[in-house]
C-alpha cells in the first residue's frame, strides 16, 4: 500500500465503524501472507476501494470495467474417473454472508447468536435429501465431535491469518456445522464467512455435486438475503473469494505426476487451477494425494469454473496415464 492511499484511507470508517488498520491487521502481523486484507462489511469493499481494488485487479484478473455474470444452471459431465483410480473425492463450496449483518472479523457475540439462529431456521426448512442435522459447537457431545472430526465434517478454529484478522473471536461460540442425513451436503456456521455451503462425495461426479449444491443455493435463498453487488458478486471476508464464491476441486492421487512436478505444475496453470496440501490450504501434499481446484472465482461464472475444472483433471489425468505406459 502506497503512502498516498494510506492517508487517503486512514480516517475512514464503514457504516459499522470497521477501520483501515481492522483490514489490514492480519497482513501486518502475518509478513507471509499472499493477500493480508479481509473484509469488515459488505461496505469496506467500497470505503477502502483503494486498497481492496489494485489487490483484486491482480488476484483474479478482473477490472470493474468488465463484467461479472453468475450462472449457476445445472451441468452434465461425463464422469471422470469412474473407477476411482485417481479422483478420490470431489468438493464444491461456495461463501455467502447476510445482508444486514458485518463479516465474522467484525460481529459482535450478540449479532452472531442472532445470525447463527437465522440460518438454522433456514437449514431446518430443507427437504428431501438436503434434509439433515445441525451440530452446535458450544456444547458438543465428545462422541459426537469424534465422529464429524472422523468424517471431516466440521471445521477447526481458524489459523493465525483469519486469528489476526478477528475471524475467531468467542469461538466456539455460535459456531457449528450442518450436514445432510447422508452427508452429501453440508454448511460450515460462522466460519470465515457467515455460511460456507458445500457438496461433496467420495466420487469423480463433478456434476453431481455440483447440482446438488445449486439446488442447496436456491432453496437457501428463499429465506436468507445474500450480500452482493452488482459487480464483485457475492461479497466474501477475504477478497480471493468474492464473485462466485466457487471452490471446486478434487483430492487426486498422481504418483507418477508427483515425481514430474513441472508438468503438473504446467497443466494446473494452462487451466488456471491451483494446488494446495493434502489437509486443506498452507498444508504439505502427502503420499501424492493432490488438492486441485479452481483458482479464480471472480469474472467468471459458476458453470464455467466447473467446465474448466472438469477439462482440467482430463487433461491431468491424461498426463498421468501417459507416464505410466513406457
Ligand atoms: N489471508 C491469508 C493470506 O493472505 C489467506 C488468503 C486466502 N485464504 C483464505 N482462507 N481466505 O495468505
């Protein structure tokens, strides 16, 4: 940040009274991070332009001059991996935070109860194979924790980045995780944005998921208001997730592709995707256990990042085979 926007910005406050020095703190006590601001309100998007703009420009290649279009029509792919040789599992996740209520960084306790409660009424109105329970992580039954920590179906308190950002405070109080009866579905409460919707399953069925969760979105939003805008799209706490939201990606096992990292590296690239450890963001990739998902989420549509993704791993898995024949 320049001299000149820091004195442009310094005084400045949102509606709810998020500050400049509340946006950047996560930035100034973690040196490594890739992006160091996050989001108070929907409003610190327009009121700290300056900074959050330039940030977003580079991220997802994207000037306010082009446009945004969300598309969330449901897909056919071929399956990729019928034999679940490569693709162990697949995770489509979109971030949707409420009208009226400031990010997590920036909630009081009072106004995250009264969000936490709103939301499960609307998860309680679910039906068919949506349908599912809601665990409260103030108080869990230890059984209980085991098993959704077994199933990973619960998200842990947030790292030093969302830490300083105040992402965690009075956690784990009104935090908690939904998941459908046959636990297909599932919502993350008060995580780094106000609901963190997410399909999965231990299949290649890209679509599969994918349409669930665009179904899960739809009946959602007959009783939850989602913060947007007409031209960033869905407004998210941290600025790498804003547009579509969209996390779409696959946990894929590539053995030969490990060994051969710069043709992996080559292919992730040519379809803008990215690759994180084996246990989620900032972790290590083990036993060759790959996460590849989509890396940009804004300027392009749902649908699209699902289309890419799925010629992606086509392209991967092709290249994996290819180095397994001599
Ligand atoms: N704030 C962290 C950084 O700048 C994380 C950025 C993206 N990840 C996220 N969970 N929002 O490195």
């Amino acid at each position: 940040m320049s001299l000149e926007i820091f004195n442009a910005l310094e005084h400045q406050k949102t509606d709810s009274r998020f500050t400049l020095a509340q946006a950047i703190n996560s930035g100034i006590k973690n040196w490594d991070s890739s992006i160091g601001i996050y989001a108070g309100d929907a409003q610190s998007y327009r009121t700290f332009s300056l900074l959050f703009d330039p940030i977003i420009c580079e991220y997802h290649g994207f000037s306010k001059d082009k446009n945004h279009k969300p598309d969330i029509s449901p897909l056919m792919l071929p399956s990729l991996d019928p034999e679940k040789k490569y693709i162990k599992s697949t995770r489509v996740r979109v971030a949707r935070n409420l009208e009226g209520f400031s990010f997590p960084c920036h909630i009081s306790l009072s106004q995250r109860r009264k969000l936490e409660k709103k939301i499960i009424s609307a998860l309680d109105r679910l039906k068919d194979d949506l349908k599912g329970k809601y665990y409260s992580f103030e108080p869990i039954d230890e059984k209980e924790l085991k098993q959704l920590k077994k199933e990973n179906l619960w998200f842990q308190k947030g790292d030093r980045f969302q830490d300083a950002a105040g992402i965690n405070s009075d956690f784990p109080k009104c935090r908690g995780v939904f998941h459908s009866f046959d636990k297909r579905f599932m919502v993350w409460v008060n995580e780094e944005d106000h609901l963190r919707v997410i399909g999965l399953e231990r299949t290649s069925d890209i679509s599969s998921v994918y349409n669930r969760l665009s179904r899960a979105l739809s009946a959602l939003n007959q009783s939850l208001a989602f913060s947007r805008d007409e031209t960033y799209g869905y407004l998210t706490s941290c600025p790498t997730n804003i547009g579509t939201s969209m996390r779409a990606g696959v946990h894929i096992q590539l053995e030969k592709l490990e060994q051969n990292k710069d043709l992996l590296h080559g292919i992730v690239k040519g379809y803008n995707l990215q690759i994180r450890g084996t246990g989620g963001e900032k972790t290590k990739v083990e036993n060759a256990m790959f996460d590849i998902s989509n890396r940009q989420r804004l300027g392009i549509s749902e649908s699209k990042i699902i289309q890419n993704l799925h010629a992606g791993l086509l392209a991967i898995i092709k290249a994996e085979k290819n180095l397994g024949t001599p």
